[in-house]
C-alpha cells in the first residue's frame, strides 16, 4: 500500500512532507544538534569504518561522542547493533538518538548520512558542523535515476552546510578524498575550512586547498595482522598503525584522521585513536577453526568487492570460497551479473545465496547473480559453483568444503541484524552467528 501510494505521489510533494516531518521532530526534541558538533560521514564506501574510527579518536582525545553507523549506535558507554535495516534513521528516531546523545554529555555526533537518507530530508534540522565525503562510485542508481542524481544527493549535504547556524567557535568544514574525481565538484560548496586526504604528496596547484590543509599518508605497509603508515599534515608526521585489515581500511584511518585535524584533534591522540580499534562490526570480520579463515563483510557493490579482494590477495591461503547474494527491492538489478562474474573469477568456489530479496523473487534474484558467475570459464553448477536458497546452509556448505589454509568469504551483509522479505517482513539473522555455528559443527 505504501509503495503504491509513493509512485502516485510527486517526488516533489514527498520531499516536501518529508522535510516538513524533519522540521517537527527537531522542534519536538528540542534541537538537540544546536548544542553539539556534528560531522555527517558520506560516500559510497567506508562510512560506517570511517565514522567509528573517528568515534575512537575523539573519545581517546577525551571529548565525549555519539555515532550513528550502519553497524551500530554509541552513545557515551551504551552500544548497541543497528537492527533497523537503515544507515540512517527516520527523522524522529534520529532526533530522538541526537537528543539522547546530548542528554548524555556528548560533545560531538557522528552521523553516517546517505544520498536516501538525503534525498527523502531526513537530514533537516540537524545542524552539521563538519561534512566528508570517503569516495564516490555508481551505487543506488536505479533509485536516484544516474549517478549524476545520486551525486548531487551527496552533495545536498556540502551545500546545505552553511545554510544552518553557526556555532561559537566552530567553524564550518568540508573533508574530502582528495584521490577521487568528484572531489572539485564537493569543494565548490561554500565552507570555512577545507580539507583533504590523499595518498598523493601535496602540490601547489591544488586549488582551493591551502597546503596547509592536505593531509597524507606515506610509507604505507599492508599485512596479515594489521597496517602502518605516516600519517603528514604540514610540517608535523607521525607513525600510525591500525588493527584493520587492507589499503581501503587505511583510507578510512586518513579519513577519520582528516576529520580529526579539522575538529582540533592532535595528532598524537588520533594515532592512539586509531590503533585502540581492534575490529569493525560485519567489516572485515574474521573468525578462525582448523586451519580455516572465514571473512564476513558487509561489501555488497563491485568498489567494496574489488576492495576486499584485494586484502584477501594479501593474506596466506589455499583456496577461497565465496558465499554471496544480491539484494532485492529495485536495487541496482545490473551489479548482480557482475558480482557474480567476480566472484567467479576470484574463487576457486562459489554459492550463490539468498540475501535480502524485499519483495522480489528470491531465485531470480540468485539466478542473476548465479548468471555473471557462469560467464567465467571453467565455473559448473554442482562442481565449483552452487546455488543454495537457505543462507544457513549456504555457509555451512562454504565451511564443509573448506580445506585447511582455505578462506571463506561471506559477504552482503556484514553484522545486518535481519534478511528482509515480502512486505517488509524482518526475519532474524545474523551471518556471524551462522558461521560461528558452522565452524563448531565442522
């Protein structure tokens, strides 16, 4: 009923209902960002990583901090999952929580804010101090209609930055990847301050960015247990190392450091920030039993897989045995084809599962993937490839094939609290608890 209510309805009207909800909720609760510092976390990649790292940093440099991610929310010693299957909150949750947050002492909040969430306003009446943006890449296309929509749903967020009050003290400040090619486009909204972070030694003509205010790594080491880099913002450097694993994940350190700096942050206490985070919920996630490596993550579009793919390069291993899915409801139908021919071409097996099918045929689904996965060479259904609708049973089939030295992947959901079905329907899960099981049975 609701879905059929929203195609009748003008975009237009909605946004402005939507907004005029936004609105109330903030008045209803007090206008609980009028007295914090807000950073709003965006991008297609890295934001739930990039919001908690930053979340460590801040609490390490002693300013009390609240986060709303993805994964799970903060509030001082309160931590709790997200099990809402929403990045980012309906309006008066999210007031509700800002309130919630600074009822509790909190300095600071981290909102993890998305071109959905953007574009439906349920970002009005939070007032962001600092904006940043980790990467831009194709994702929620067919909702937001091109990339160049769902860009400039990103970017709502930079222009809207000044448009809200000023606080005493704190001026208002974009971040930005300095590496991706939509940076220009978000540094040209207005702002006080401007940063960067790259993995690229500053130059003079970087425009609108003083040097002063580029911030970089250098001398970056990957390993098995962890990575290190220099972390240079002007004349002062300084060595960091972090428990997580891959390039990606050291971006997201940049990042959250960037963030840092431009909240007044020293350094020495984002290195110690960072280096207290020992794991990300659903990201990256490991569980070990004899001799086999299971890796949960949450990636779910071509960027993240191209990305963990290559941490998993890095590690000692055998063979790698990927369970994956595609996600339902309208979402970007054209990466299922190529998430499979990936993971086609990266594992030596591959299971094709069921993941969140929303209202749409769980098997066409599976079957699209299970497509791109058959395009590869020397792939055969009921050989090295397979295709099983119950998840439990994908993974336990994953981990019953595995071999000493071998890695399991499961990706798609990372630590979701619920694979989601017919009419909005939540069913309980947890891939991290499947595979804890799986691994005690093997």
């Amino acid at each position: 009923m609701k879905a059929a209510l929203r195609r009748l309805i003008p975009k237009s009207a909605l946004a402005a209902y939507h907004g005029r909800l936004a609105d109330l909720a903030a008045w209803w609760f007090r206008h609980p960002t009028r007295e914090m510092i807000v950073v709003g976390v965006t991008g297609t990649s890295g934001k739930t990583t990039t919001a908690l790292l930053l979340h460590s940093i801040l609490e390490t440099a002693g300013q009390p901090s609240a986060v709303a991610t993805t994964a799970l929310f903060s509030v001082r010693e309160h931590v709790w999952s997200n099990a809402t299957k929403m990045t980012m909150l309906g309006r008066f949750a999210l007031q509700r929580w800002l309130r919630r947050a600074r009822d509790a002492g909190c300095r600071v909040a981290i909102v993890e804010t998305t071109s959905e969430g953007l574009a439906q306003n349920r970002h009005r009446g939070i007032e962001y101090d600092l904006v940043l943006l980790t990467n831009l890449t194709p994702e929620h296309i067919e909702s937001h209609g091109s990339f160049s929509v769902y860009q400039q749903a990103k970017e709502r967020l930079f222009h809207e930055l000044t448009l809200t009050r000023r606080k005493p003290g704190v001026p208002k400040t974009i971040v930005v990847n300095g590496d991706d090619p939509a940076a220009p486009a978000f540094l040209r909204h207005a702002a006080d301050r401007y940063f960067a972070f790259t993995f690229r030694r500053p130059r003079r003509d970087r425009g609108r960015i003083p040097r002063s205010d580029i911030v970089h790594a250098e001398q970056v080491q990957l390993g098995a247990a962890g990575s290190s880099f220099q972390i240079v913002h002007g004349n002062v450097k300084h060595p960091v190392s972090i428990s997580l694993l891959g390039r990606a994940n050291v971006e997201n350190a940049l990042a959250a450091a960037t963030a840092a700096i431009g909240l007044g942050v020293q350094v020495d206490a984002i290195a110690a920030g960072l280096k207290s985070v020992k794991r990300v919920p659903g990201r990256l996630e490991t569980f070990q039993a004899g001799g086999v490596n299971v890796i949960v993550d949450y990636a779910f579009h071509p960027k993240a897989m191209e990305e963990l793919y290559a941490v998993v390069k890095n590690l000692p291993h055998q063979r790698v045995i990927h369970v994956l899915g595609a996600t339902g409801g309208g979402r970007d139908r054209s990466r299922r084809p190529v998430l499979g021919k990936m993971a086609g071409e990266f594992a030596e097996v591959v299971i094709v599962t069921n993941e969140d099918p929303y209202d749409e045929d769980p098997f066409v689904i599976m079957d699209d993937v299970l497509a791109g996965v058959l395009d590869v060479v020397g792939k055969h259904i009921n050989e090295n490839v397979f295709r099983i609708f119950d998840r439990r049973e994908a993974i336990r089939k994953a981990i019953t094939l595995a071999r000493s030295g071998d890695v399991v992947l499961v990706t798609g959901k990372g630590n979701e609290q619920a694979i989601v079905v017919r009419n909005g329907q939540k069913v309980p899960w947890d891939d991290r608890l499947a595979v804890r099981a799986a691994l005690q049975q093997r």
